[in-house]
C-alpha cells in the first residue's frame, strides 16, 4: 500500500491548465482563420472551402473547373499565402 510518505497529492492530479490554454489558443487561430477568409474574393473563399473543408481533391478541381491540376495548386498555395499574412502567421 503507498503511503503518504511515498507520495503527495499533487503526484495523482493531472494538470489541465495546459489542456485550456491550447484550446483557446486553437479557438483565437479558428477564429483570424474565419475572419481572414470572409476579406477574400468569393472565388478564393470558395476553393479553399472546396479544398480543405469539403475534401475535394486538386485533380477533381482542376476537372471542375477545367483547368490544369498545377494551376489549381498555385491557386491554393497564393490563396494560402494571402491567408498568412492577413492573419500575420
């Protein structure tokens, strides 16, 4: 049996405080993402919504729009870009 000379309390707590602020962190960053991207042209809102929250592939796109799989990922990668420096990453 352990007994309180072998450990104190504070050794069985788990600490979450990290746990919180990593989550309102993440929460601050969804939050400039969402901002930053309603300042962005229809159009580029809507290939990184395309691309990134429903999933849809930079070959399917490049068939959807008909255009080169190269050009929609130097698309994605300026509209990406535009991002990081509205959000100032």
């Amino acid at each position: 049996m352990l007994t309180t000379d072998e450990f104190n309390g504070e050794d069985i707590l788990v600490d979450y405080t990290q746990d919180v602020e990593a989550i309102a962190l993440k929460q601050m960053v969804i939050n400039k993402l969402y901002a930053s991207l309603s300042l962005l042209p229809e159009d580029e809102q809507r290939l990184i919504q395309e691309h990134f929250y429903l999933n849809i592939s930079e070959v399917k796109l490049s068939e959807i729009y008909g255009v080169n799989q190269s050009t929609i990922s130097r698309r994605i990668d300026r509209i990406v870009n535009k991002l990081k420096k509205l959000m100032k990453i």
